[in-house]
C-alpha cells in the first residue's frame, strides 16, 4: 500500500485527507507537535504511524527526527498544516513574522528536505495545501500571504529540481474553507462564522486525491479550488 506522510492531520482538511486515506487502506504516518498529540492521531486512525516534531520550531526537526524511525518509502508528503495571525503590518511583531513563517514555510521545506530520498526511491509526490492567500494578498495578511507566497517559491522550484526524478509537485490553493483555522480567521476579523458558507474540507481532500491519483502520464502542477456558492 502507498505510504503518506501528513502534516495537520488532526482538523480541518488534512483530517479529511487522513481519513479517507485510512478508510481506502493507505499506510500513513502522521505528523504531531508533541506525544500526546500523537497519541490521540494515533487513536483516531489505528494503525497509522505518528512522528513528533514541532513545525514551530524548524531547526529542531532534525534532532528529533534522528530520535525516531522514519518510513523506508514515502509516496506521497502532504504539507497541510498552517496557522494564521492577521495584523496590518505597523502592528505586526518579529515573533508573529516568525511564528508563520516557520509553520508555513521554513517547516515544510525542511521536512521536504528530510524524505526527499524516500520520495525519490518512490517517484512519489509532494503536496503542497497553500491558500487564496498565496497567490494574492489583501490588506491584514501580509504575514500570513507572504509565508504562502514563499510556499508557491519553494514548491515551483522543487518541482523543477525534482521532475527529472520522477517526483510530483501540486500546490493546492483552497479559498475559504470550513475549519477551526477559518473561525479563528473570523474572529481576528470580528465577524460571524458560519461554516455553511464555505468549502467543505471533504471537497478539498476530493480535489488533492484527484491529483494524488492521476496517472504517471500527467501530472496537476497547481489547483485552485474556490468556495462555490
């Protein structure tokens, strides 16, 4: 069975992902911030595989991962985790700056970075879950834009460096979707959520299995999926 790696598997659309993987008898190996994280991942999806490490803190990935065993084979990375913290930029901290641009970007690169040889051995592929975000930036979001408009960067330049090993790249762009991540984006925003007006995360995961699932002979380089009513 292909095996998956996942970040932010724990809501939202990295949680459709894991369980619909799971329910289709895929290996996965779920990425937590801490054991008691990985612990509860490990319970809603028995049988998966959890690794500990803290995309918050990129430059400690390394040691943690060299404390656990990784998968032989990787044949699909899916980056799906993010955080969000809006603010317009006279008022935004070095720390906010940090803090999404570690989860958002300088994480992903470095996990890309840790199985890129398992996805080389796999000719597997590499799923990046950007945002409307990072292909357009609005007033209040340049933290948050700018780590997703770097994610574009590093998933195009991946993809050229990777192609000749056979190795996929997607970038997924979702708009508005219905996850804690969109309340809370309502709530920086002083606005009323109503989970009925936006994507399904079910949708997206449809859409990035689509894209997990073409045959070698093409392959969906970046995919927008905006909400429909």
């Amino acid at each position: 069975m292909p095996t998956h790696v996942i970040t932010g598997a724990g809501s939202g659309i990295g949680a459709a992902l894991a369980r619909r993987l799971h329910t289709r008898g895929d290996d996965l190996v779920l990425l937590a911030r801490d054991a008691g994280r990985a612990k509860e991942l490990a319970a809603a999806h028995p049988g998966a595989r959890t690794l500990v490490g803290d995309l918050a803190d990129p430059d400690k990935l390394s040691w943690a991962f060299s404390h656990q065993s990784l998968p032989d084979r990787v044949d699909s990375l899916l980056h799906v985790a993010g955080v969000v913290d809006l603010g317009p930029v006279g008022e935004l901290t070095p720390k906010t700056w940090r803090h999404q641009l570690n989860v958002n970007l300088i994480a992903p690169a470095e996990l890309t970075r840790h199985f890129l040889p398992q996805l080389r051995l796999a000719q597997g592929h590499v799923v990046f879950v950007n945002s409307g975000a990072g292909l357009n930036a609005h007033p209040d979001w340049s933290a948050y834009a700018a780590s997703k408009h770097g994610l574009k960067a590093l998933a195009d330049s991946l993809r050229g460096e990777e192609h000749g090993n056979g190795v996929r790249v997607t970038s997924v762009y979702p708009g508005r979707t219905a996850s804690p991540m969109q309340a809370k984006v309502h709530q920086q925003e002083g606005k009323e959520y109503d989970a009925a007006r936006w994507i399904d995360p079910e949708s997206v995961a449809t859409a990035v299995l689509a894209a997990l699932d073409l045959t070698r002979d093409a392959e969906v380089n970046d995919l927008t999926v905006r909400p429909g009513r």
